[in-house]
C-alpha cells in the first residue's frame, strides 16, 4: 500500500482567459557568440540558438530542414531538490524568485503538500495565481497576467492558439527514462512547463519545454505529451521515496482533482519571446 493522505475539496472555478498579448521582439543576437552546446553537424538552422540546437538534435526534430516556425519564451532553468517539479516550474516563470523551497512552505502551510508533490492540477493553479497576485500588489509586475485551468486534450485547436499567440502551460506527464513523455499510467508523474513551440516542414506541431530535471531545453511533440498527459490514472510510491507520505485527492491523480487531462495556460509573462522564424 502507497503512502498517502487526502487533499481538501475541489477549489473555486479558475477566471475567464482573455485574449493573449506578447512581446514580439526579436531575440538579442547575444546567444549567437555563445559558444555551442554541442559540436553536431545537424539542425544547422539554429545555430544562433545553442540551446534549441541540441534539444532538437536531442529529440531528432527538424535534424536536416529548417522548422516553418519556432518561438519560445526566453525562460531559464531551474534543477528542482526533491519532488518539487511542479514548484519549481512555478518558480522559473517568476525568474526564481520565490524560490522553490519559498513556494513548499506556502504550499505546506495550504496543505496542499507533504513534500513538494503537487498532484492536485486546481491547487497547482491556485497557487499560481495567489502567487502572482502577491507579487503584482507588491511591485506592479506581470499586470497582464491570467491563469486559467484548461481541462481536455492537449492537442487541440485551443491549446495551439494559446500557444501560438505566447502563452506558456503547467502540464503534468509520464517521463520516460530520457524525461520526453511516455505511458506508465501517472506511475512517473511530473510537471513540465510548455515554453513555447516548433511547426516542422511536415505541419507537424511541437512543443519547447523545460523541467526540473535537467537544464536542457526539450523538444516533443505535442501529441506525445496530450497522450501521456491522458494516461495519468494512479500514483505509485517513488522509488526514491518509500517511506514519504504523499498527498493525494481524495478522487487520486486520475479524478476532476488530480492530474488527468489537466494543464494550467498562464499568459502575461515578462519573458522575451525569441522569434527563430
């Protein structure tokens, strides 16, 4: 038997999501005396963009051909400590401040965690927007910000307009062993931010992610990640974890409080949004 306690009730529907504004400003060509990631002789088109290179080389995404379309919200990466992905996700579109440790306290104090596990999506995003708020009242940032909990299939139209026109979206998922989205039945469950995306020579459409189990940039296609996002039915103990009590919905990760067809679309970031074509 897993170690587990259930969360509060379902919390208030999220506010209606407006219409997406973003900064169209092209990226600084600084990144472009960076020095390469890797030596590779393919994806040559983003060169200017070390770190695009290599996670679509990583991926094998537009090895030879140039992507139709590819932008990307210039937002760096955070390691996360323990099981604090989704924590930390929150903590990289702030630009680390609060850190991750801050944001597990206040989720602690919300009971909305034991550990740093956030397997409720409704509470992920009410934290979000409590979050945000505090900081807009205290320092005028992010006016423009909006929040809203989409339930569904991730690949459809109105998670690709969303995208399109600059949002960014909490998702949770199956990691496989090279962290890009596989079917293991919410047994792996782990947050991921959507950055941005990439339509290849084929209108194939991809999504530009970031977690905290790594630093790279990740390039998937979004229909892997609205499978995998699909499949999450069960918590299972983590291995590295076997004596941690985790909170969980009273529904599990599978109900209309945990984490199933479930992602958080957050708009009004600050970041840049680096048009690579």
């Amino acid at each position: 038997m897993s170690n587990s306690t259930n969360l509060p009730s379902q919390p208030p529907p999220p506010p209606a999501l407006s219409n997406f504004t973003y900064n169209r400003t092209p990226h600084k060509k600084c990144l472009a005396t960076q020095a390469k990631i890797c030596n590779i002789d393919e994806c040559t088109w983003a060169d200017p963009w070390p770190e695009l290179q290599k996670g679509c080389y990583l991926n094998k995404v537009c090895t030879f051909m140039p992507p139709k379309v590819c932008r990307y919200r210039n937002i760096s990466s955070i390691l996360q400590e323990g099981p604090t992905c989704g924590l930390t996700a929150l903590s990289m579109i702030l630009n680390g401040t609060p850190a991750a440790d801050e944001l597990l306290k206040i989720a602690r104090e919300l009971n909305y965690t034991n550990n740093g596990e956030m397997f409720s999506a409704k509470n992920l995003f009410k934290l979000i927007c409590d979050t945000v708020a505090v900081r807009t009242t205290a320092a005028g940032e992010m006016p423009q910000f909006e929040c809203q909990l989409f339930e569904g299939q991730l690949n459809c139209a109105k998670v690709r307009d969303c995208l399109l026109n600059g949002a960014c979206i909490f998702v949770p998922y199956d990691p496989d062993f090279n962290n890009a989205p596989c079917l293991k039945y919410g047994h792996k469950a782990h947050w991921a931010l959507i950055i941005g995306y990439l339509i290849d020579e084929m209108d194939e459409f991809f999504i530009i992610t970031r977690h905290g189990k790594t630093k790279n940039l990740a390039v998937w296609s979004l229909e892997s990640m609205s499978a995998s996002n699909s499949n999450l039915e069960e918590f299972s103990q983590p291995i590295g974890y076997p004596n941690s009590d985790f909170l969980l919905p009273k529904d599990g990760i599978g109900g209309k409080l945990g984490l199933k067809n479930q992602a958080i679309i957050v708009n009004g970031l600050l970041q840049e949004i680096i048009i690579v074509r």
